[in-house]
C-alpha cells in the first residue's frame, strides 16, 4: 500500500489502493487479491468512481513500514478529502450514508460540507435539501428531529449523530448492524 501511494500520489489514496488491488500488484510485482471482484475499491477504480479514504495519521499498520511516507500519504489523504468535498458539492437533493463510522465520517463530512456551502454560495446554488442516512449499531431512541437531547439522555453522547444533525438536511438514524444494513440497502436498490 505504501509503494503504491508513494508512486503517484496525486492520484489520491482510494485511487492507488483500488489500482493496487485490480491490478494484483504494481512496479511489476505481483500482488495476489483472490477476492477482487468483492472489493469496493478495485471496482472503483476499473469503473472510475472516485473514492476518497481519509486517514488518521498513525492508526493504520502501514505507518510502521519502512517504505511509509508521510508527504505521500498526506498529499493522497489531501486529493481525496477534495473529492470528497466536491462530490458533497452535488449533494442537493440526495442522500449522504454513513455505515458505521462514529468518528471519521461526521467529522469529514461536517469539513467538506462546510467548503461545499461556501462554493454553492459564491456560485449562487443552494445545498440544503439532502438526507443523511447513519447507521451503527450503538442503541439510540432520540428522534433528532426535536433537536439534541438533554445531557441526562444517553443518547446526547451520540457526538456522531449530534454532529450530522447540526449539518442540516433530513438526518435519520438506524441501529443495525453494518452487515445486514448493507444486504437491506442492496436488496432495496436491486
């Protein structure tokens, strides 16, 4: 993952890593992924739907590598956060998921949305009709709709679903695990 971040990466991190996987390696060597047709990230890729994955510094394994390269990753990081920011650009009017993601995601998605409502109001658009959809598997009754809840509920120490409910849009939370969320949504869509 490192050699193929630190190659090129102003293609972004999701972008290499969906490469490094469909193509079973790079820089000629050969990588073996026998579940590829499963992954995400190669699918991506072989169809050029970009996806951003944006690290926390110091949390993943490939950090103590020899090869780990901080301004490669950073720099990949960087380009996909802007995908990211600009696909929420196009957000007016659709649905945001979060699937399991109780710390990354609102707080990337809080920034990028922030940027997004700047560009839309300097070009004279709008982005304040969209959902957001979270799901996880932490126990909480609260409609969000009322607003937040008293610090005596459990369900105020949500940080996540407070953080997507202050981004406004129509957000919505269903505790259930990732699994099962992903076979229902698919099926739904199919």
């Amino acid at each position: 993952m490192n050699g193929a971040i630190n190659d090129y990466p102003f293609d972004g991190y999701g972008t290499r890593i969906g490469k490094l996987i469909s193509k079973e390696g790079l820089r000629g060597e050969r990588i073996s992924h026998p579940y590829k047709e499963f992954s995400i990230l190669a699918k991506a890729y072989q169809l050029n739907i970009p996806v951003s994955i944006c690290p926390q510094i110091g949390s993943d394994i490939i950090y103590t590598h020899p090869e780990c390269d901080g301004m490669s990753i950073g720099q990949a990081a960087y380009i996909d956060f802007l995908k990211f920011a600009n696909t929420i650009s196009n957000l007016e009017g659709g649905t945001y998921i979060s699937i399991g993601s109780a710390i990354t995601s609102p707080m990337i998605f809080e920034k990028a949305l922030s940027m997004a409502k700047n560009v839309a109001k300097q070009e004279n658009r709008t982005l304040e009709n969209y959902n957001i959809i979270v799901n996880d598997i932490q126990e909480g009754e609260w409609d969000w709709k009322k607003g937040e809840p008293e610090k005596s509920n459990p369900a105020y120490y949500l940080r996540f679903m407070k953080t997507f409910s202050r981004a406004g849009g129509n957000s919505q939370y269903i505790c259930m695990d990732n699994r099962k969320f992903l076979h229902n949504l698919y099926h739904l869509l199919k």
